[in-house]
C-alpha cells in the first residue's frame, strides 16, 4: 500500500464533500464547487487507480477506520449546521441582545402596532429589489405583529406599479391600511411609526398655541427658544397644530382639542383668563409651560384645580472636577409618578429653569398627580434676587429642600366640581425650556412633552417611547463581499481545519 495514494484518497474524499455541500448551499456550480468537485474526483481516481488491488486491506486497516470515523463526524458536524441553518431560515425568529435594544422597535412602535385590526402592509421600491438597511427595518414591523406583511419590489421589474402609485425615488416605502395609504421616503423606524400612525387614525387632533402675549414662536425651527422642533414633531404625529391670538380673539376655537400656553412674558388680561376658564369647564384639554415669574394671572385659576405654583427656582448643586460645586439651574429629572404619561418613562430629562410646580390642596372631583421630581440635592430657591443678580443660592429655611415636583397632571371631573359635564384634563410644567429648539431633543425630553399631548388628546397609543432618530451603526456589505464571508466562513475555514487535521493524524499514525 503506497502512504501517498492513500493520502491523496482522502484529500480526494475532503474535496469531494465540501465540492458537493457548495453546490447544494449555493444552488449551482460556481469555481469553487467546480474545481473541489474536479479535485476530487481526479484525486480519489487516482487512489483507486493505484491501490485497487489492496482496496480489502486498506477498508479493514485501522487507520482507514479512523479516517472515515473522522470524516463521517465532520460531515454529521456540517450537516447539523446546515440543518439549523435552514430552520432558523424557515422558521425566523429574531432575539435582540444588546444592551440598549438598538435592533428592537421602540415601545411607541409596538404599542401602534398591537392597536392594529387589519392587516398593514410595506411595499417597498428599492433598487434591483434589494436594500439591507430598508430590509432590515422593515422585518423588524413584520416580526412584531402578524398583521403586517412586506413586499420588496424592483421598480425596473413592476414600473406598473411604480407608476400606479407614484413612486419616484429608489428607497420608498408604501404604506397602506385598509383604504389609506402614504408614501415614505425615508424609511427610517421613526418615519414609518409615523406613517402607521397616519394612516390608521380617523381624525387629526388640533392644538393650539396662545399668541400675543410675548410666548414663543411656533414656526422657527431654529431659534433656540422656539417651537419650530416641536411643531414639527406634533404634525409627525398627525395633530395639526395653529396659533391663537387670544387677546383679540376672546374665546377659544370649537375645534381646539389641546390649548397650549407657554412662556408668556406680559401677564394675561382678565378675558383671557376668563376664556381659558369657560373652556376647562367644558371639558377642554391644556398645556401650561410657565417658568418663574410668569403665568402670575392664571395662579387662583390653578388653585380651583389643586396645582399649586411655586414663586421660586429650583437648583441642584453641580460639581465640576477641579472647579467644585456650582449652581445648577438645569436640573436633571429621574423620579416620575405613576401616571399614564410617564408610565413607559424610566431615562432623564432635564428641566431647564424651572419653577416648581407641586399638587395643592385636594378637593372632590380632581386627581392631581405629581409627574416630575428633581433629585434629593436639589432644594426650591425662593430669594430669586439674589438668585438672577448676584447668582448666588444657598439652601436656607425659607428654602424647600429636594426632591422637588415640577411637572403636575389634573384630571377634574366636572360632574363632582359643579360647573358642567365630563372630564377636564390639565398638564403643567414650571418650565417653557423642556420643549423648546434646544432642549427638545435632550436625554428623553421629546418623549416626555409628546407624552403629555398623547394624554391630553386622549390617544393613549401615543403615550410611550418613541424610536430614536439615530440608530446605531450597521456595517453593510456588497454582495461579492457577503459571498466571500460566506465562503470563507461555511467553507474555507471548516476545509481547512479539517486538511490540517488529517495532516496531524497522518503524521502522527506514520511514527
């Protein structure tokens, strides 16, 4: 018996298996399969060529039992790989193990998602058919809810389609439900959540911003304390937002479903005040953003509804390394009560000179919940002279100590208080600065804010986390190069690995 025959036997058989599991995985004859499967059969002729007539010998030697027992479990090993390979193929299941759930849809998402009753279905127009980003994004709605189902078209294969429905750019996305339907151009997670939102809500909610007193602009997206930012996100979500001029207007529209008022810097005239009054008596819906020293006119209104403004800042020592501590007049917010507006919120949110805004004293009737609190460090400052012109602040007795509340929600139910039927609903924060350009995005401010419309307005499925504009980084491959992972990966390396295996036993066998 010739030790090389044999050896090249073996190779041939090597080459021969990995030849065959190529074909099979890739679904048809390419260089590499062709050249292991020419290989082998060249090399394992060979072997019988010349050993033909020890062949009985060499299938009874020990070794040669070893040999096959080692191939036999490499290709168990590799047939079990492709066996879960095909499962998990055919029976997709995604788990999500990150730390911060980056590949998991937000809550917001899912939460829209549970509240579907028909089917919703992705149309998406993506070049050759194929988009790694756009697909992944979209699996992840199909994996969440079984009414939603995606299709990936190639534009230059249906332009039928394409012109039916007006697409125009590669990347977009239709959405459709029932007998609505939407075009995404970008479809990011947060778009699409939009787009669900859109297409399965009957009636759009109107809010309205008070004007003329001196508050924030609602249509600059730049300014630092406007609402451009804000604005923008309310009509993502389907409100249509207006402004009201108030002071000339004397009364507050029918059709306003959530009043805002934020930030006026001249107090309220008396009429005003009055129409703010008879529309919460109504059973109206409003925001109140009222940092210090302002909202003075609408205090005995606040009363009657057990919110209780406070005449001062509240600070949080800050300390700086190598600078020691320092007034803090942004103080960050982690402890939130148990109301439906903060219930999915666990994260930060800052504060921005803020008053505090605490319950007062109950009555029959009103529900008052104190949905914000500052740390323990924090304290409310009361000399604001000092405060705005020395900027100085100590905790002294005159001082409440931490933690603080700065955000309330009222719900007054108007059949108990005397004045009309149904339920009022009352938000308010001791600052305009949580929802304004600058701050709007910072740590969970955006969830926040938009959580207090969602309950305002009465649309519970808005109250939760919603997707993160910036998602984490994902490296995406061309397809030569996914096929030159997967051979290298499912093919070489296993090959590999098993040649210098079969070389080590050889060698050892031989000594």
């Amino acid at each position: 018996m010739h030790r090389p025959a044999t050896l090249a036997g073996l190779i041939g058989l090597i080459a021969l298996f990995f030849g065959v599991t190529s074909y099979f995985l890739v679904g048809g004859l390419e260089a590499y399969s062709t050249a292991h499967l020419v290989l082998g059969i060249l090399l394992v002729s060979s072997y019988l060529a010349s050993s033909f007539r020890d062949l009985g010998e060499i299938l009874s030697a020990r070794r040669t039992r070893y040999g096959a027992n080692m191939i036999v479990y490499s290709a168990l090993f590799l047939a079990l790989l492709v066996g879960l390979n095909w499962l998990g193929a055919r029976y997709n299941r995604r788990i999500d193990m990150t730390e911060a759930g980056v590949f998991t849809l937000a809550p917001q998402a899912r939460q829209v998602l549970d509240g579907l009753d028909q089917n919703l279905q992705f149309q998406a127009f993506l070049e050759g058919g194929r988009d790694p980003a756009v697909e992944s994004t979209l699996r992840s709605f199909e994996a969440t809810s079984a009414r939603v189902t995606v299709q990936l078209v190639d534009p230059d294969q249906r332009p039928e389609l394409a012109q039916k429905f007006g697409i125009r750019t590669f990347g977009s996305v239709r959405v459709q439900y029932g007998d609505q339907a939407t075009i995404v151009d970008t479809p990011s997670e947060e778009a699409l959540t939009n787009a669900i939102i859109k297409v399965t809500r009957t009636e759009a909610k109107t809010v309205y911003f008070v004007q003329g007193e001196g508050e924030p602009s609602i249509d600059d997206p730049e300014a630092p304390d406007a609402y451009g930012q804000l604005r923008a996100d309310l009509e993502n979500e389907q409100y249509r937002v207006e402004g009201l001029l108030l002071v000339q207007d004397g009364r507050i529209p029918e059709d306003c479903d959530i009043l805002v008022i934020a930030a006026p810097l001249r107090a309220l005239l008396e009429h005003e005040v009055a129409a703010l009054r008879a529309y919460l008596e109504s059973g109206g819906r409003t925001l109140l953003l009222l940092p210090p020293e302002t909202g003075e006119a609408l205090i005995p209104l606040l009363v009657g509804y057990g919110v209780e403004l406070g005449n001062d800042v509240v600070v949080d020592e800050v300390v700086r390394l190598f600078q020691g501590p320092s007034l803090g007049l942004n103080p960050l917010v982690e402890t939130y009560g148990a109301h439906p507006i903060t219930s999915s919120l666990r994260e930060r949110t800052i504060f921005p000179l803020t008053r505090s805004v605490s319950p007062g004293q109950s009555r029959p009737g009103l529900t008052v919940t104190s949905i914000a609190k500052t740390s323990p460090s924090s304290w409310a400052e009361s000399d604001l002279e000092t405060l705005f012109d020395q900027s100085q602040a100590a905790l002294e007795e005159a001082d409440r100590p931490g933690p603080i509340s700065v955000g309330v929600a009222v719900t007054a139910r108007l059949s108990e208080l005397g004045p009309g039927e149904g339920q009022a609903r009352l938000v308010v924060y001791g600052t305009a600065a949580l929802a304004d350009n600058q701050h709007m995005q910072m740590l969970f401010n955006r969830d926040l804010v938009l959580n207090s419309f969602g309950w305002l307005g009465g649309q519970e499925e808005l109250v939760s986390i919603r997707p993160r504009t910036l998602r984490s980084s994902r490296v995406q491959f061309s397809r030569d190069e996914a096929t030159t992972i997967f051979y290298l990966s499912v093919l070489v390396l296993p090959e590999l690995l098993l040649v210098i295996g079969l070389a080590v036993w050889w060698r050892r066998s031989s000594l």
